[in-house]
C-alpha cells in the first residue's frame, strides 16, 4: 500500500502539472459505496420502556422500505442504552423485548430484496451488564463507577474501553447476529464517550503509564489522548478483524470515527467512514465532513435525518434535505436518511414512504454523473485534535456552537463562499497527500507534529503554496515531553514565513486596511479599503525575509463607546516570503474564527484574497453569487462541475432552511486545463451549454437552477 502511494503521488503530481488530473484511483467498491441509498432508524429504549416491539408489523415495515427507493436498512443489534434486541447470551435484552426485533425485521427486509446493516452502540453497559462486569464499567477521577450518563432515560455506563467487554461481549454479540440473522454490514456508534469522559480504573492508569490528566488545562492532554486514540483504535481493529473472520464480505465502520473533530484517519480495518449531520447548516456542515472523508480510499456517507436532530419529532424541508444529498453525491460520497421509531409500535407510515421517495429522488440524476468519479480540489486546510480540544470540544462529534469562534469552520467557508474547491487534512496525512493540492492553509493551530512540518517544508520547498492563519504553530509531537520552551519555539515556521515572532499585542481588537498597501493589489472592488477591525489576539511580528502586504494597526481611542482604527505599526498584519520555489503567506491576526463568529465581509475577504493568490492558478473556480457551493468530481477523459444552493451566515443555532427555492442563475466556472472539451452537457437542463476559451481558462455558464446542477465536460 504505501509503494503504491508514494507511486501514486508522483503520478498525480506529473497529471496535475499537465492539467490531466485523475482524482485518486484507490477508492475502495464495496457494499457501501455500491449502496447509495440507506436508511437509519433509531431506536433507543431505556428500561422503562413498557411496550417495546408491542404493536410491530415486520411485515408492513419491510414493504413500506421497499417502496421508499432505498437500498439498505440499519437496524439495532444493539441500542444506546446497552441492550441487545434480539435474544443473546453476551448482552442483555431489553427487559421488555416481546418479540426478537432484529431477527424479524432483517428476514422481512432480505426476503424482499434489501440489505440490513447492524447498529451496535458500542460505548454503554446497561445496568444488568455493568452488575456483572464491575470490572468493565469506566471510572472516573475520584475512583468511582462513572455514572456521568445517568438521567432519567440514559441510565447506563460507560464501557471501560482498555476492559475485556470488546473479547467478552461486543464481538460475540456481533457473531450471534452474523450466525443467527441476515445481515450485510455492521455500523457502530458512540465511541465518543471514551473520549468524552476517560476512565482512570487502575488498568487504564497502568496502560498509560503516567497519571491521567484531570485538568483542562494540563498540558498532558495531548500524549493522554493520543495513548487512548491509540487504545481505542486498536479495539476497533479486533472487533474490524473478528467481523471480517465471519465474512470477508461483510463491512464495517463507526460513526464519525476520523472525523473532522477527530482528526485522525479512521482504523485501518473500517471499511467506510460515516458521520451524521446537524440540521442547523446542513449543507455546509454535510460539505466540511465530506471534505474530510471524500478523498480517502474508503466510501463515505453522511447521514441527513428527517427531523431536526434526532428525537425531535418534526419534519424538515425536502429541499434542505435534497440540498444536502446534493452536497453528498457531488463529493463522491452516498448517503443515509435517518429517522426515529416509535418503540410501540415502530410504524412507517405512507407518508414517511412519501417523504423518502421524494428526499432519495431529487438527486436521482446526480448518482449516474458521480459513479466512479472522484473528488477533486484545489486547496487543502490542515486540523488537529489538538485544535478541536483547545476549543473546549473534549473531541465531541457534535458540530461546534453558533457563537464558538472555530478558525477550522471560518477557514472552510470562505473557502466555500469564495468558489473554491478545498479538502481537510490531518497532520498524519500531509506526508503522502499534500502534493495533491496547490496550497495548504493552517488556521490558527497551535501544535503541529514533527513528520507533518517536514513534509509541509518538503511541499513548500518544491512550489507548493502555504497560509498561516493568526500565529505560527510549534512543532511538537504529542507524545513528546510538554515544556513551555518547546511549546513556544516557532522557529521552524520562523524560516519558513520569514518573519520572527516577538509575542502578542495587549490590545483586544487590531486593525488593518488595504488601501495603499500591496494587499490593494489583490483586493476585490465591491469590498472596499476601509478598516477592519478583528477582535481577538493578534501576534506580534516582524518581518526578516518576507514582504510586507499590509502593516497592522492599534486601535485608537474609544469614540462613542467603539475602538476605531488607530496608529499603524510597523509590524506585519499580512506578509509573505518566497521560500526556496513556493510562496509562504502570513497573516497575524484570527481572521478564521473571528470570521466564523462574526460573519464579517473584511474578514472572509482576506482570508479568501491570500488563500486564492497563494495557490497560483486554481485548477476550477465558481465565479458569480456567493449562495452555490461549488464542487468538482473527475472521470477518465470527464470532469462533471457541481453547483449547489447555498445559504450563507448560517452561524446561528436556529436552522435556516430553505422553505421553497428560487431560481438561480449567473453562475459560471472558470476552469485552467491544457485540455479541449469535446462536448458538454447539464444534468437537469438540455439548453445547450455556453462556453468561451481564452489560451488555457474555459469559462463555462450554468444554466439556471433551483437544488443544484451538474455540468459535464467530455474532453478531448
Ligand atoms: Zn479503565
């Protein structure tokens, strides 16, 4: 596998450079990504519930599947509150399970055609269990059982993950269910809580090998999390192993597991990654998972419900819903509609069916243009756990708050908004991937890893373009012995940016204004050079190398109760430096999350203005209304541009939903390629496609639309 990588990286890096690029070939046909339509029904029951499976026809809820127009249906093996729904000798039913669950619904669902994927909820012990197991239940800092959980319907434990239950109950149950029942795959979930609420038993203690941080602030954290990381992951690859043992055939994955606020790739043996989205900002929340999971080797789905969030018993828009699986299919990825039972009698009614058919049907077209296609894009944007923790996520799955300033989020929509294409990477992938991309932009990050700074070097070294966003990172690996020295060297991206840093300026807001400054030069003319003033810590720099784009100014005396902009100082707020073939851009204040938080137009305008000049000529860019995502997916001898509705400012909680749309129109693409197109054609609109050619930039017009458009280009 890695010769092949390395193999592939320079093919890729020879196509890209003649225009020819070829996405990357290695992605993985199985069941899920030959399954683009799945559905998934949650079903937690706590003990008290009374009438579990009472009134259930298996029967009629397989028919109403099958005519929904989806291909594969998971199912609980295993429910959030610990309990098996079918008879097991290594998990406990629910103690009111009338009749066995799983085994009716996957024999109804296999008779008439359709796949069944086992959900087993991986993390919580019922109480029964944990009876029986004290020795599996997680401990928490003062060395009691960790009941962290408990309220009024999650009244179980939290496995603890370094315990034989992966061996003595997990793994068995999941047997019972291969040797007992249909079954096509397997889906876990909820292995956050190991990272959510560690357990300090004596065997995890003894395993680290140094005291477990308690703090938030004990700068541990880092090493401790990469040891549980570590720990988890290779329980993942047991229970990956036993399941492949059963039947090769079978595939396996876990929720949001080497997800975005994860920032590891997932465990070897998974076999697709998959991450459910929260319904507040759908379509951009479905586009940043995927720009982290679509480029993988393995298939990827996300995972839309009906309702706004689990367990709120309204429906959404189906134009949210098609926008999102738009989003979905235009990454490459398949997709899973998820919805919520009624324990008693667990109904699907022909409405829902309704509602199915249409979500699965608006994007019916799209699936033919994407198969076998790959994603491409031009930028790439680094994260880190260690990022996502110093937010105070503790790793949690869950998108980050509306107000939250989350330069990881800020960074990728405007990305989005300017008409980019941009995947996410994390440290431990820049070493084989980062020649695909023309540039990299690390917002605000304060660590990175040893091995990933010397290939971002090696990259720079060779052409490649680099953003640092609001301060230098040190280089520090996780594992390494935490001193306030090292965790405040920045000289490897001293000499890399061309700057030195001198500490932070004491003010809470800097300035900067383009007017009159190099930055003019790439400063769109509907935004006008006026000060913009960002809140937050600012580094203090000055420049060696580098070049000053715009200097950085104090505020100045507060006036009707603001700061306006106040003297300009000789420090940089933009630079750059030319280092060895590539261009190194620096900017010193947090213009990612002020901008996540803000939403202010000075703010994405920067971001977007040096992140496009740092990546010299885009390979594909939208041009025209900020309100369409724009992706692209690449085919032998075919590229298809996908256009998506969009809405921007989504930062509230409060969902923005798209409750009729319009129809939209001025798009265009611009596109950089030695290549000649030999025909072109929309997806939704047979008008003939307009196109202009000026030496090697096509300028495509998209006819107008309402969810979305594919245009696809046949080359010569
Ligand atoms: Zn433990």
């Amino acid at each position: 596998m890695k010769t092949f990588c390395r193999f592939f990286v320079l093919f890729t890096v020879l196509l890209s450079q003649s225009g020819l690029w070829a996405g990357h070939a290695d992605r993985k046909e199985n069941f899920w990504q030959q399954n683009v339509r799945k559905i998934h029904f949650d079903l937690h029951t706590s003990a008290k519930e009374t009438e579990l499976g009472k009134n259930f026809d298996p029967a009629h809820f397989a028919e109403q599947l099958k005519k929904s127009g989806t291909q594969a249906v998971v199912f609980f093996a295993r429910g959030g509150n610990g309990f098996a729904y079918h008879p097991s000798k290594f998990n406990s039913p629910h103690p009111q399970l009338k009749t066995d669950l799983y085994g009716d619904v996957s024999r109804e669902l296999h008779q008439r055609g359709l796949h069944v994927i086992a959900y087993f909820n991986i993390a919580p012990l019922c109480e029964a269990d944990a009876k029986k197991h004290p020795d599996w239940v997680t401990v928490d800092a003062k060395g009691s059982s960790d009941d962290s959980r408990s309220n009024d319907f999650w009244e179980d434990s939290v496995v603890c993950p370094s315990s034989r239950y992966w061996e003595d109950s997990l793994i068995p149950q999941m047997a019972e269910i291969a040797n007992n029942y249909p079954v096509d795959a397997f889906w876990m979930d909820s292995h956050y809580n190991f990272f959510s609420a560690p357990c300090y038993c004596e065997r995890c203690r003894k395993l680290y090998g140094k005291d477990i941080p308690v703090d938030r602030n004990d700068p541990n954290w880092r090493s401790y999390y990469k040891h549980l990381q570590e720990l988890v992951w290779d329980k993942m690859n047991l229970v990956s192993k036993a399941v492949h043992e059963m039947n090769p055939e079978y595939v396996l994955g876990s929720d949001w597991v080497g997800g975005g606020m994860w920032a590891y790739p997932a465990p070897d043996g998974f076999d697709f990654n998959t991450g459910d989205i929260r319904f507040n900002n759908g379509p951009l929340n479905a586009a940043l998972a995927l720009a982290v999971w679509s480029w993988r080797d393995k298939p990827v789905d996300i995972n839309m419900q009906r309702e706004y969030w689990w367990q709120e018993f309204n429906t959404r828009s189906i134009y949210d819903i098609q926008r999102e699986f738009a989003v979905t299919l235009a990454s490459c990825g398949t997709f899973m509609l998820g919805d919520v039972l009624r324990p008693f009698d667990m109904r699907i009614e022909d409405e829902k069916v309704r509602f199915y058919r249409d979500a699965f049907g608006g994007t019916a077209k799209m699936e033919k243009v994407v198969s076998g296609a790959t994603p491409y894009a031009d930028i790439a944007i680094l994260v880190s756990p260690e990022q996502q923790r110093m937010l105070g996520k503790k790793w949690s799955v869950l998108s980050p708050d509306a107000a939250r300033a989350d330069p990881f989020y800020g960074t990728y929509t405007a990305v989005v908004e300017a008409g980019m294409t941009a995947h996410i990477l994390f440290d431990a992938d820049l070493k084989v991937n980062l020649t695909r991309y023309k540039t990299l932009v690390i917002p605000e990050l304060k660590y990175i890893g040893s091995e990933a700074a010397n290939a971002i070097e090696a990259y720079v070294k060779e052409g490649g373009g680099l953003v640092l966003i609001g301060g230098l990172p040190a280089v520090l690996d996780a594992d390494e012995n935490w001193s306030k020295a090292r965790a405040s060297d920045y000289s490897f991206f001293e000499k890399l940016a061309g700057i030195r840093v001198k500490g932070w300026f004491d003010y809470k807001k800097t300035f900067f204004s383009a007017e009159g400054t190099k930055l003019q030069a790439i400063w769109p003319e509907d935004v006008y050079r006026l000060p913009v003033g960002i809140w937050g810590t600012a580094t203090q720099a000055s420049l060696e190398e580098a070049s000053m784009l715009a200097p950085i100014a104090a505020p100045g005396r507060i006036v009707q109760g603001g700061l306006p902009m106040g003297e300009i100082l000789d420090n940089p707020a933009f630079s750059v430096n030319s280092y060895k073939k590539g261009k190194v851009y620096f900017a010193a204040q947090p213009l990612a999350s002020q901008y996540w938080e803000r939403g202010w137009r000075g703010l994405s305008c920067a971001l977007q203005a040096i992140i496009e000049e740092s990546a010299g000529d885009l390979y594909a860019m939208r041009h025209g209304g900020s309100m369409v995502q724009f992706f692209v997916t690449e085919k032998d001898h075919e590229t298809a541009f996908h256009l998506v509705s969009y809405m921007s400012d989504m930062r509230t909680n409060a969902p923005r939903t798209l409750q009729k749309p319009v129809t939209i129109s001025g798009p265009s693409i611009e596109v950089n390629t030695t290549r000649t197109i030999k025909s072109i054609h929309a997806t939704n609109s047979s008008a003939p496609i307009d196109f202009k050619r000026k030496g090697n930039k096509i300028t495509i017009i998209a006819p107008p639309f309402r969810i979305w458009e594919s245009l696809v280009v046949h080359w010569n």
